[in-house]
C-alpha cells in the first residue's frame, strides 16, 4: 500500500486522544471501588476506546490517500511503438474524386478508419497512440497497448471534420506521445493526410529539434484526389513551386530534409491506401521494450467507510448513556398524575 499525500500520516498521532482523555461523563459519586466487580462494563469501556482509537486512525489514513498498485513496469514484446496521425480538414470527407460521397462512393476518412482499423488488429503486440489536427492539433489516445481504445480513437476519425489544416502543430504534437517510451528505436509515425498548408518557420525549428533529440520513422500516407498534384512531380514554371501554390510538395521536400527514415506513400483509390498500409505493416515489426501504466486502487472510500461506521457506533454509546441526579438515583420517567384523597391529600 502506497499514500498519495504520506505527510498527512503524522495525524496517526491523534489515535494516543482517547488514551489520554476520558470519555465518560463525571459521577457525583466518586467512590465506585465499593462497588462489585463488572467485566461486562470494563470490555465495554476498553471496545469504545478501541473504537475512537480505530476512528482516528481511519480518517488519518483515508486523508493521506492510500492505494494499492500504481506505477510502471518494464515489458517486452515484437511490434512498434507508433502514433496515426490524422487529418480531420473538410476535404477528408470528401471522396477520391474530390466531390461529396455519393452512392456506393466512400469519403477519404470512412476508407482510411476501414484499412487503419484492420491495420490495428493485425497488431496486437503494438502501442498505439492517436493524434488528430485540422486548425489545431488534437491529442486523441495517448500511447497505449489497449486495442480496444485504440479502436474506438480510429473510428472517431470518420466525424466530420474543420476547414483548416494545420499539419505542422499536427507533427509536433503526435511527436509529444512518445516521450515516455522506454524504446528509442521502435518508432514510427504515421500521418495520414490529403493534403498540407505551409508550415512557419518557427514550427519547422521546433520539428527538427524534436527529431534530433526522439528520431522516429516518419511515413506519410498521401490521400490523393484524382487529378491533384502529387508530391513527387514538380511544377512546369519555377515560379509555381513554392510552398503557397504546392504546400504538399514542399511539407515532403521539408519531411525529407529532418535526417530520420521518411518515406512518402502516394495513394488515390482504396485499393492503393490498403497496399500502402500493408507496406508499413511489414516494415515496422521488431522487438521493443515498453514501459506500461499500472492501475491504481484507491483505498480511502473504505477507510473512510470504517470510520463512518465506527463514528455510528461511538453515537449510539453517547446515546445510550444515562445520567444519575445528585441523591444518587438515576433519573425517574415521568409518571401518570396521582389521584386526589379526600381532604385534599394525594
């Protein structure tokens, strides 16, 4: 058993209270050793002074926190530790052919959740985190070998999504989820996009930064509407290629100056996202070391519980005590009114 707050421990020192005070309410009539023998009375006594005793420890534990686990433990298994990466701009909801889905059609964002899903299960010995941007990035899951959340992140991916697009605040908060894995080689990020805007230069800096000090294995899976420029071809007139007129193409020259393996997968049809993840699949599977999150049980409530039935307990003995008048005799119950005598005598 662990304490949250174990400072609050030095209150153990009230339990000596009852040990030192006396409960019971003053007698008129000290001299009791006169009085027969009462064992019944004395395991009375010593049971309410156990109980305040026992009351006082009660709510100085439940005031410290305890609890029982917690922590992190060291594992090891085959796989990767790797964070998805999501655009959730407008366009994403659109279909291959740039248009809202329509008949048998599917958006960009149900294909990606289907094949990332399976992508998912056909992995059960990963860590997973999910991340999300559009005008601001989203931490969506941390890193986790839960699958059954992780899950549940991917399918929110198919909500519709924001207008703006905003994929450098998007790398660098996906690359946050990794700073408490043990692994530093077993990473992969995975960012899986339509399209880009221009990254400032500020973000840049902070990118390159974060890189060098936790490189990664960066893919970037490129949702391409047909008939779209993709990232590899560059512009007729020099004049063209600059980030403002062809943002895809110069985030891929940027993600392919940072100095980590990168490698960008170009895809316009369902089929080529499914080769495309396939790809990464058999390319991120080695053995890692991770380090996982215990939980924790909290044990005040039932502390706090005791002592609510101990206080109960202590109540009912203060309730049932009975005082005694001066003469000696205990209080008389009121009784009925007498009758009259003739003569005016009762």
């Amino acid at each position: 058993m662990s304490f949250e707050r174990p400072l609050l421990l030095l209150l153990l020192v009230l339990c000596l209270v009852p040990l030192l005070l006396r409960a019971e309410r003053r007698s008129p009539h000290p001299a009791l050793g006169v009085l027969p023998a009462d064992p019944l009375s004395r395991l009375v006594t010593l049971a309410l002074r156990l109980a305040a005793i026992l009351l006082f420890a009660a709510l100085a534990l439940a005031l410290a926190g305890p609890h029982l686990g917690g922590g992190t433990v060291a594992r090891e298994g085959v796989g990767a530790n790797i964070v998805l990466l999501f655009d959730r701009s407008s366009s994403m909801n659109d279909s291959f052919a740039g248009r809202a889905p329509d008949g048998d059609e599917e958006s960009k964002s149900a294909v990606a959740r289907r094949l990332l899903r399976d992508f998912v299960d056909r992995r059960p010995h990963d860590r997973i985190g999910v991340a999300a941007f559009s005008t601001s990035p989203m931490a969506v899951m941390p890193m986790t070998d839960h699958l059954d959340a992780v899950r549940g992140a991917v399918d929110a991916i198919d909500l519709p999504g924001l207008a703006h697009t905003d994929v450098g605040s998007g790398l660098a908060m996906a690359l946050t989820l990794f700073a408490d894995e043990a692994d530093l080689k077993s990473r992969a990020l995975i960012l899986v996009s339509d399209g880009a805007a221009v990254v400032e230069r500020k973000v840049q800096d902070l990118l390159r930064t974060m890189v060098k000090r936790d490189p990664v294995n960066l893919y970037w899976l490129f949702i391409r509407t047909r008939g779209s420029p993709g990232l590899f071809e560059a512009p007729g007139k020099a004049s063209e290629d600059t980030p403002h007129a062809r943002p895809e193409r110069h985030l891929h020259i940027f993600l392919q100056s940072l100095g980590i393996p990168y490698r960008a997968l170009e895809a316009e049809s369902p089929e080529a996202i499914g080769r495309a993840i396939a790809e990464i699949d058999r390319l991120e599977t080695r053995p890692i070391t991770y380090l996982e999150q215990l939980p924790r049980r909290d044990l005040a409530p039932w502390f706090y519980r005791f002592a609510a039935v101990l206080g109960l307990v202590l109540l009912a003995a203060i309730l049932a005590e009975r005082t005694l008048v001066p003469g000696g005799a205990p209080l008389a119950p009121v009784g009925r009114p007498g009758v009259r005598r003739p003569g005016g005598g009762r």
